[in-house]
C-alpha cells in the first residue's frame, strides 16, 4: 500500500434494517418496508487522518461505523481495509482485521462491565485475541556490541518468541545486547530487568527482555521473554493505563469507582490494547462533562501521533468535529451529502443543510449572531419512506423552483407544503367557511360549491397572498381537492410547481470537496446558480 493509498475505503454501503416492522404490517401481509439507516454512502479515509461523519440524530452515524467494522453485516456495498474487502475475510485475516479496527463509545459506562476489574477489562481482548503472539516464520537475532571484553569470546542466544516483546522488521525480531567487563560497567543492580552479572561480565539487553550470562570457555549469554503470558498482560495493561493517564495501581479497582472522564481512558486503554491501525470513535465525549471533553480529546489526539492511528469520528457536536478532524463527511438520512477538508468545510459550507448544521451552533460575536441564519426546522424524515430526489429537500431553506416561476422561496416552499399535504391527502374539509356555508355530503363537496369551497380553503392553508395566475392554480387544484378529486388536484400542482430538488437525487461529484446539491450541479445546469448567500 503506498502512503496515498487510503487505508479504509467505503463503497456504495447500505445498511437495511427490516426487523422493526410493525406488528400490524405482519398481520396485513404488507411488503416489508425496510429501515433504510445507511443508503449508500462513500468516502475514504486516509491513513494517519481523522475522517469526522457529523449530522444530526438518527442520520446512520453509529449504524455507518458499526457497519465499516462489520459488527453489522451490509445490505450491499463495500468496505476496504488495506485493500482487502472487509466482508470477504475470513479466519486468520478475519481475526487480524478484528485486532487492527476498534471501537470507542459513547458511554463510557455501559461499554465496561461492572463485575469485571479495570484489570480484567483492559487484559480481556489480549485473552480473546491469545496476546503476546508470537510466529514461527520471524527471526530472532541478536546484535552484539562490547566494550572491554573481545567479541570473539561471547556467544549470545535468542529464545524463538521473543517476537511477543520485541516487533518484527522484515520478519526479524532483532533485539540489543551490549557486554562490558565490570570494570567498565561499574556498579549494577543485578535485579534490574534486562540486566545480568557474572564473574567480571555485565550482559544487558536494550529491550524489555530477560537476560542471563554464565561463564565457561567465554561468556554466554542468553536472551528470552522471561515472564508468563499472565505477567506480560498485566504489564501491558499497565501500561495502557498509565498512557491514558490513570494511575497503574487502579487495575485492582471496578468501573464504578471511577468518573465519567476516566472510564472514558479506561475504554481507550481498552481499545488500544491489540495494536489496532484504525479506530472507530462513536461520540467519545458526548456522554462527559464539557469539562473534561477536551481532556479526552486531546489524549486522543496525542495517541494518534504516537501509535500512528486512523480515526473515524462521529459525532452530531460540530466544535468535537473542528477540534479533530482533518476532513469531515456530512450525513443526513442515510447518505453523505459533502466531504471537505475541515477547515474549508467549516469556513465555505457548500450543501444547506452543512450551513443549516453550523447555524445552529451558538455564536460568540454580536455580527455573527446578527446575521441571517438558516437554522433547521421540522424534523428528520422517516428513513422508511425518505423524500424523493434531494432528502433534505423538505427543510432546505434553497429548493429551486421551476424555471421561470417568478416567486420568492418562502412562496415557494409554502406551495411545496401544500402540494405535500394534497398528495398525502392530509387535509381536512370538515370545518372549512362559516357554519353550515358549505353541505359537505360524504366528505366533499357539490361541484357548483366547489370555486367557493376552495378560495375558503386556501385562505386556511396559505399564509402568503400569491400573485394572480398562481392564485389560480392553487384554486384550481383545491376545487378538485373539494370534489374529492385527490388525484387531479396532485396532478395539477406537480405540472406547475415540482423542482428538480424532488425529481432527482442529486449526486455526490468527484473533488476535492464534493456536495451532493443541484445548486452545485452541471446537469441540472444549476452550476451557474448563485451559492447560497451566507
Ligand atoms: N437495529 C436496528 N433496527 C432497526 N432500526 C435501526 C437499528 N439500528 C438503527 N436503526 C435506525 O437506523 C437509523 C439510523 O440510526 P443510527 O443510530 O445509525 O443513527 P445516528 O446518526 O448514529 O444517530 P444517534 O446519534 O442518535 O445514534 C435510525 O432511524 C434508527 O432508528
């Protein structure tokens, strides 16, 4: 794999889910009708970056992440790690890709068993995954150096395993030995690991080894691991825990005992604990106090740099995102709608509901919170049955209308609403005009009331006065609506007033920073359009 490459690939994935159907859809033998959580989503992430997956509740984050680590079997689509599929591994590679790709969640308290000690929860996936390893193909080696004493006369040792403690390069485990008289060496402590004296020779390996040395004919010496496997997991869990920052006497202790913060290490300590490349943060501070948030998030951080880690972020808190990530991909019902580098994504916001998203972020300055904003309202739509075309379109603040249509986007979207609840016929007749105005005989009306019945309504449903021929239509679509002619009255206003926003689902272009809106799209010749104004 060559440093460009990317070290995770995400393909078309889809995420179904059909096991919350209704009890009542079963019984009625309806068609299952599938949750559609994931609906096609791609990015890559590179290695060494923090991919951020921001967007609001219930938009397919955790379902994404828990997909691309296949704790969730795909409804199609694919997901590379270091080239190969992820769903097409199996056995040794299967268990090495569950080693290389971890997880951190939410809650921190949930995710660590209560019974188990801080100990036994960091040791545990060394356990399941058999740690230390070691593999018969690697070399072990010594290198040699002296001082005081001939090189010719010291023979070293390696035991075969000590590729559990020491890691392999182009298969050798290559591991340090210095030997020096004693009078070079000076004083030593015998009891210091890695260190050995016998009659004039001090033997030390620079690794965290055991080391003997006897003397015969010359000096040997002898290097091996020295510690049960029992030990060696404890020593690293040890470890662990002190670089997460805890204290290394706490092993004995149960999460319980500990704060939000600090069960959060206990978790990254945890998911560290194989080595993994890569890691999956599924809202790490979300459950913390703001407070200690930016502690964790720098630890993590820092054990990026250090361990060389990947990270995908999720996260619906847009300052986690800016604080992390190096780019951001922004989802909403089931699909990425853009991809950005984080700073350019955070400064010129392309899609409107990436812009929606920041506005809804408290300012600090008077000139930001005096600006226009286009905050989100209603909410997400159900990812059974998601808007045709653009899915954010029944909140976007920018629909394009129709060509040549000659009304403000507030007009607009009104008409969109009203066009909604005419083709879901969710609009009530019952109590339209004055008492008794209108004889509504099995719910409509007689066609000579059917002009008067409408102009009523509409005075109900718009709030805004529409300009002449467009006052027509509508009254037009409504007489049909008040004569029980549902269908005529849909038909009219989707000649007039569907957008290409409803028509098709705007793709996800190749870039740089790519968004998936028709104001940025060349086919539906919007790429001439103004950006929306910020
Ligand atoms: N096992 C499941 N069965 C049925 N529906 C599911 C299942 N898991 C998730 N969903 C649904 O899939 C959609 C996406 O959920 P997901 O948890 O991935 O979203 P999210 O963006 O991570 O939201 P949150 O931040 O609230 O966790 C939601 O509508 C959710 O109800």
């Amino acid at each position: 794999m060559s440093a460009d490459d990317p070290l995770v690939r995400v393909d078309g994935l889809e995420k179904y889910f059909w096991e919350n159907d209704s009890v009542l859809d079963r019984l009625l033998g309806d068609d299952p009708v599938p949750v559609r959580a994931v609906d096609g989503v791609s990015f890559d992430i590179r290695p060494g970056e923090t991919l951020g997956l921001v967007g609001e509740s219930g938009c397919g984050k955790s379902t994404t992440g828990e997909t691309v680590l296949r704790l969730q079997e795909p409804t199609d689509g694919d997901v590379a790690f270091d080239g190969s599929s992820v769903y097409d591994l199996e056995g040794k590679s299967l268990t090495e890709f569950r080693r290389n790709a971890q997880v951190v969640f939410q809650d921190p308290f949930s995710s660590l068993d209560p019974r188990m000690t801080i100990g036994g929860i960091v040791t545990q996936p060394l356990e399941i995954h058999d740690w230390p390893w070691t593999d018969a193909d690697v070399e072990s080696r010594a290198e040699l150096r002296t001082d005081g004493i001939s090189a010719d006369i010291v023979s070293v040792t390696v035991d075969d395993d000590v590729d559990k403690l020491v890691s392999p390069v182009d298969g050798v485990a290559t591991v340090h030995v210095t030997v020096r008289s004693s009078d070079v060496a000076g004083d030593v402590d015998p009891d210091e690991r890695g260190i050995a004296e016998a009659e004039g020779a001090v033997a030390e390996v620079a690794e965290d080894l055991s080391i003997d040395v006897e003397r015969g004919d010359g000096i040997e010496v002898h290097v091996s691991v020295g510690r049960s496997t029992k030990q060696l997991r404890l020593d690293r869990a040890r470890d662990l825990l002190e670089r997460v920052g805890l204290s290394v006497d706490q092993l004995d202790r149960y999460p319980h005992e500990f704060s939000g913060g600090q069960r959060q290490r206990i978790g990254i300590a945890r998911a560290l604990a194989l080595e993994p490349e890569f890691m999956v943060l599924d809202e790490p501070t979300s459950a913390l106090d703001v407070s200690v948030q930016a502690q964790v998030l720098n630890l993590l951080n820092d054990l990026q740099t250090e361990f060389d880690l990947t990270y995908l972020l999720i996260s619906h808190d847009l300052s986690v995102i800016r604080h992390v990530c190096d780019r951001v991909a922004v989802m909403y019902l089931g699909e990425i709608v853009e991809i950005g580098p984080v700073d350019e994504l955070f400064e010129d916001p392309k899609h409107p509901y990436t812009r929606a998203l920041l506005d809804s972020v408290p300012r600090a300055s008077t000139d930001e919170r005096d600006r226009e904003r286009e905050t989100l309202s209603g909410d997400v739509p159900s990812p059974r049955d998601p808007p045709s075309g653009c899915r954010f379109r029944t909140r976007c603040p920018k629909v394009i209308p129709p060509a040549d249509l000659e009304i403000d986007q507030e007009t607009f979207r009104e008409l969109m609403t009203l066009r909604e609840r005419v083709e879901s016929r969710d609009i009530s007749l019952e109590t339209v005009g004055d008492e008794d105005e209108f004889d509504l005989e099995g719910g409509t009306v007689v066609a000579a009331d059917a002009d008067a019945f409408a102009r009523a309504l509409k005075g109900r449903l718009l709030e805004t006065e529409l300009p002449p021929r467009h006052d027509e239509i509508v009254e037009d679509a409504l007489a049909s609506v008040a004569v029980g002619d549902w269908e005529e009255a849909t038909e009219r206003l989707r000649e007039e007033y569907e957008s290409v926003c409803e028509r098709q689902n705007p793709a996800l272009e190749a870039d740089d920073h790519p968004v998936a809106c028709h104001l940025y799209d060349e086919e539906a010749g919007r790429r001439e359009a103004p950006a929306p104004e910020r």
